[in-house]
C-alpha cells in the first residue's frame, strides 16, 4: 500500500470575491490586523466574513470598518464580543502615506480582499481599487463566460 499523501492545510482564512466583480484593482498591499483574543479564536475556525466591509484612512491609520468575524461559543464569558467593531490595520509610515495619497488625491479607494495567515500572524490583503461601472460588469461577466465555454470545447475535442 502507498503512502497517503496529507495535504497541507491553507493559510486562506477569507476572500472577498465580490470586490474583484466591483472593483478594477490596481494594486495589493499586506497588513497586519489588530486583534482581540477571541477574534483570533474566531479566525483560526474561519469565522471571517469580508463581503460587506471597507478600509477608511482616518488621522494617518488605516482602519477596518464592517468586518465580521463570528465568536465561539466556547468563548470566554466574561467577554462580550462585538463582531463588526472596528480594528485598526497595521503597516509601514511609508506606505501609509502613499495609501492617503492615493485615496485622497487620485480617487482610489481602498477593499479587503482576503485574509490569511503568516507566520502565525492574521494578515489582510488590501488592494487599491477604482470602482467599476455596470457596463464593465456586464463584460467581465462576458469574458468570464467565454472562457468557460472555450474550456469546456477544449475538453470536449
């Protein structure tokens, strides 16, 4: 009999795949997140949902604003949790300053797109995003169809 090979668990605790489809992103950036205890339980389940949330620059940090991440039900009880509260992000005075003059001056906007683990820490991938309008939906939606169908008569002949 052979060996089972086990596959190695993924680093991937959440992505936000709707931001891909409603936004054009024209960079990615790596930051750390400030957690709490249970957060980080909540996490380490995947309990992470970042559909609804956004990144704002308020007083020179960066913020994430809407994120919910579920407690455990074996959380601690003198813990009460607030799953959307807002958690600060964690990156360099450099590229702080290029995110602020980015959003600020050149009319990007900031998305999470996924969140994952590194060296035992929580990270967040944010891009830096300009907002699609309906018609560049539609031919992304199109595109993303014929490339379906193209595979499908590959596979087939």
């Amino acid at each position: 009999m052979g060996k089972k090979k086990s596959k190695a668990p993924s680093n991937t605790i959440a992505v936000n795949r709707v931001a891909r489809h409603d936004y054009f992103i024209e960079d990615e950036i790596e930051v750390g997140i400030v957690l709490e205890g249970w957060e980080v339980k909540g996490l380490r389940s995947g309990n992470l949902q970042l559909k609804e949330s956004y990144v704002m620059v308020k007083n020179g940090e960066i913020w994430l604003i809407g994120a919910h991440i579920s407690p455990l039900n074996s959380a601690s009880t003198h813990v009460k949790p607030n799953p959307t509260r807002t958690r600060k992000l964690l990156a360099h005075r450099g590229e702080i300053d290029r995110l602020v003059g980015m959003v600020e001056r050149k009319g990007y906007t900031l998305v999470a797109l996924s969140a994952y683990w590194s060296r035992g820490r929580a990270k967040l991938k944010l891009g830096i995003a300009k907002g699609k309008k309906a018609h560049d939906k539609r031919a992304s939606i199109k595109d993303r169809d014929w490339k379906r169908d193209q595979a499908r008569m590959l596979k087939s002949s």
